[in-house]
C-alpha cells in the first residue's frame, strides 16, 4: 500500500487524504454553482430626455402590455 501521513496524532492513509481534496473541491464547485444569483431588472431602463417623454414610454409600455394579454 502506500504511505500515510500522521496528523494530530492519528495516522491517515493517503487514499483518504484524497477522497478528503476530491470532496471539498466538488463541494466548492456545488456551492459556486448553487449560489443564488441576483435578480435583474425585467426591462432595461428608459433614457428619455424629458420627464413627458419618459411618461409617454411608460404610458405606451402599459397599453401594449394589456394589449398582448387580450391576445
């Protein structure tokens, strides 16, 4: 077999040593994966040049919106 190292006192092959490594990197990919991302916004912001314009978009938004769920 081959060697082991001894750790506080306790003698630990290097099979588990490895298995050890393997699992906590596995667990860190996992984590990074699994982390909740942060939300976006629905609709990319309006740049309008006026507070009327941006009224407008926003008003026209709306109507077309309740347009498409008529249909």
């Amino acid at each position: 077999m081959a060697g082991s190292y001894t750790i506080a006192g306790k003698v630990i092959p290097n099979y588990k040593i490895s298995m050890f490594f393997i699992g906590a990197y596995a667990a860190a990919g996992a984590a990074a994966i699994l982390k909740p991302k942060a939300p976006q916004a629905a609709t990319p912001p309006i740049q309008a040049s006026s507070s009327d314009e941006e009224a407008f978009i926003r008003e026209f938004l709306a109507k077309a919106e309740a347009d498409e769920k008529k249909n």
